[in-house]
C-alpha cells in the first residue's frame, strides 16, 4: 500500500477569492529580495513602509494608555474612541450621532467582513465598483453573495454610471458599495452623484456601505463630500480608520458608523455586534488614539499641499504620465494611488498582467495589474503615490524603458 497521501484539501470557497495586491507577484517580489535585489514595492498603500509616520501625538497617547490596554476591551470598541468618531459624523452635520452607532474593528478590512457576513443569505447580490478595492468583492464572495460590478469608466473620470446601477438591481440586490476617495482610481466623487447614488439606494432599499478611509485625502480643489449626511432614508454604513490619513496602518484600528434609517436596523445591528463578540474584542492599544487623531490640527493637510510629499509625489507621477508616450492618466484627486493605463492605439494587445511580472523581474518594481481591480480591461495598472517624487519618476523612467522594449519586439 502507498505511504502518499492525498495534500491537504482547502475550502473550495477561497478558491474564488482574488486579492492579488498581496499575490504570487509579491511573492515573487520576496523571493527576488532573497536573492539580494532591491525591489521598489509600489503595491501597497503602506504609509509607515515609506518612512511616514503616525503623528507623534498619536504614538504619545498609545503609550500613556498602555496600561489600560491589557485587558479585552468591548467587542464594539473603547468608548472615547466610539465618541470622538461620533462627534466627527456631529460635525459633518449628523447632530444626532451618538457613540452607540460606532463599532471600532482591528482595520476597515474587518468591519467589511463582519457587516457582510452579518448580511448576505446565499447568492444574494452587491453592487460593488468597478475597478474596486478587491477587498469588498472578496468579502462578498467568501460570504455567499454575488458581486455585481458597475463600470466607473476612466472616460467619464472614473465616476460612476448610475444608469449602468439601476440595471444592475435585482430582487436579490442588498447593498451598495461606495468607495470615496477612490482606490484605485483616485476618483473623488461630487456631491450630485453622491445624492444619485444615495436616492437610488433609498428607492430600492438597499443599504450602503461607504467605505471613506481616504477622506481627508484631496488633491487641488476636490473636495471630500460624506454619503452619510446625504442617506438618511436608508441605512448609511460609513467607514473610516487609523491606516491611511493618521499613517497608522500597523494599529489595525478602523471603524463602522451605522446612521440614517436605524428604526429598521436594530436586528442587523445586533447581528454584526454578535459576530463581533466572537473575536472578543478589536486591538485596545491603537484605539487609545482615535481621539487625538480626529481632534486638532490634521496634519495630514501638510502632505497633500503644494511641497507636501503626496501632493509632490502625485505632481511627478502626472508629468512622468504626459511625456510618455505609451502612458494615459485620468489624474487622481484623493487617495494615495495612480491608475494609469497604456494606451492601446499604441500597445493593443498589452496584457497589464504579464507587464506587471516583466517589469518585476527586469525593473525590479512591483505594480499591481488593473484587472485585479475586477475590470475585464487589461490596459491598467495601479502605483502607490508614497515614495518620494524622485522615486516615482525615476520608477517611471524604467516603466517606460520597459514599454519601449516592448513596443520594439
Ligand atoms: N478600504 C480601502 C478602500 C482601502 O484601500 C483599504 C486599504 O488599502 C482598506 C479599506 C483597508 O483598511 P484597513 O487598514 O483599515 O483595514
């Protein structure tokens, strides 16, 4: 009889989940820094890799409070933080929110899980953006629902085509996500396609998710507009958290605020509070500094104005984008990411995948493809604005060397 036996079999259902941000090419990536390479990760909106740090007075307000920090803390999260995230929503004009409408989660990547998992019956639908934060169709389809992906076109600024929405809606529809500022594409979103998409979701019932975590990142004029304010008539779940605008990813520190139509919500409510009990509670530390983060001076206005590093960053990938000849960029407005695509009069049969491989192994930079954005156009890809301008442009430098090899074979 043989001794072999059959591998370890794994859940068919993470068989369909993509998250290629974090896939075989950043393996890739390790394994070519294993081997003494220099690898310049832009896959990742990973501040702190980037030597930006959390603000000191965030750090300062995690240390005084260690030692409240070692036992569980509530499964819906600490109270000041709960409080100080509800009078943000007060100041944008909800008076009412109160402290019990915020859950604090270990990130927004935990949140998405929990109000999905709390929601979806088998085969039930969301409507999901498209290109996406690969997140939000993942967490649906690990829960049994089905991603329905409506186009935000790169021809019409990456906003969204509301029509394209409403057919989309089925009796099975649940929710509808938003994703302001935008990841990947760097859309900000005005406050007239706001109200669309909120009228529209009040009209059918459906519950938003608007995912928010970029929100005090705008470039130029645009303007962050919150979808909560503008979706009384239905449920409103907005996010935001510690990651992105306070530099904080490692915390793992993000939050849920549920407004608009709670009368009918109570039991949903209850539902993603009882899945949350059963991590018992979120990371205590890092909620220690939502209170000195929302309050005083931003100082995440200091990196998106001129001779801020993201707002330089973005200015160098822009103009790397206009002198090349291959390259087309709709400029990002917020958000720390570009979505430039190569141009097919020029390149039609470019493969965004195999690119982003050869420009690993002969570039030594990681990018991530924009099909992994759950888009069918295969002409994308998506850089993180972190590093240092120079950085970027010289990275553009040999994106661009690449391409022209290319175009020669
Ligand atoms: N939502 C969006 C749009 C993101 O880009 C990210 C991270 O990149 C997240 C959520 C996850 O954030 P967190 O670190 O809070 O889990």
């Amino acid at each position: 009889m043989s001794s072999i036996k059959a591998p370890f079999r794994t859940a068919s259902r993470v068989e369909d989940v993509r998250y290629e941000i974090r896939g075989a090419l950043a393996r890739r990536a390790r394994e070519l820094e294993q081997q003494g390479h220099d690898i310049l990760h832009l896959n990742i909106g990973n501040p702190g890799a980037f030597g930006l740090r959390t603000p000191e007075t965030m750090r300062r307000a995690v240390v005084r409070n260690l030692k409240y920090s070692e036992a569980y803390g509530p499964q819906t999260g600490i109270f000041p933080a709960r409080e100080a995230v509800a009078m943000q929503f007060q100041s944008r004009g909800l008076t009412e929110t109160r402290y019990d409408q915020v859950m604090i989660g270990n990130g927004v990547s935990e949140l998405v899980d929990l109000v999905l998992r709390s929601l979806l019956e088998p085969g039930e639908e969301v409507l999901i953006p498209a290109p996406d934060y690969p997140l939000w169709t993942a967490a649906v389809v690990l829960n049994g629902g089905r991603a329905r992906h409506y186009p935000c076109p790169a021809e019409n600024g990456f906003l969204p085509d509301i029509d394209r929405i409403r057919q989309l809606i089925t009796p099975k529809t649940r929710a509808l996500v938003v994703i302001n500022p935008n990841n990947p594409t760097g859309a900000v979103y005005p406050e007239s396609v706001l109200r669309e998409l909120a009228d529209l979701a009040a009209e059918h019932d459906l519950i938003i998710f608007s995912d928010e975590i970029y929100d005090s990142i705008c470039y130029d004029e645009a303007r962050f507009v919150p979808m909560a304010p503008l979706a009384e008539k239905t449920l409103c779940v907005s996010f935001g958290g510690l990651s992105k605008v306070y530099r904080a990813c490692g915390w793992r520190v993000g939050w849920a605020v549920f407004t608009g139509a709670l009368d009918r919500a109570d039991d949903y409510r209850l539902a993603v509070e009882k899945l949350a009990a059963l991590r018992l509670s979120a990371n205590v530390p890092g909620q220690w500094a939502v209170q000195t983060a929302l309050g005083g001076y931003q100082s995440i206005a200091d990196l998106v104005a001129p001779g801020g590093r993201l707002h330089d960053s973005r200015q160098a990938v822009i103009e790397a984008c206009r002198k090349s000849r291959f390259l087309d960029l709709v400029a990002p407005m917020g958000a720390m990411y570009a979505f430039p695509s190569v141009r097919p009069d020029v390149m039609p049969d470019f493969d965004d995948h195999r690119f982003a491989a050869e420009l690993l192994e002969h570039k030594h930079i990681l990018i991530v493809p924009g099909s992994s954005f759950n888009i069918p156009d295969r002409h994308h890809f998506r850089i993180t604005l972190l590093p240092e301008a120079e950085d970027l442009a010289a990275a553009f430098g040999r994106i661009d060397e690449l391409l022209e090899e290319l175009a020669e074979t």
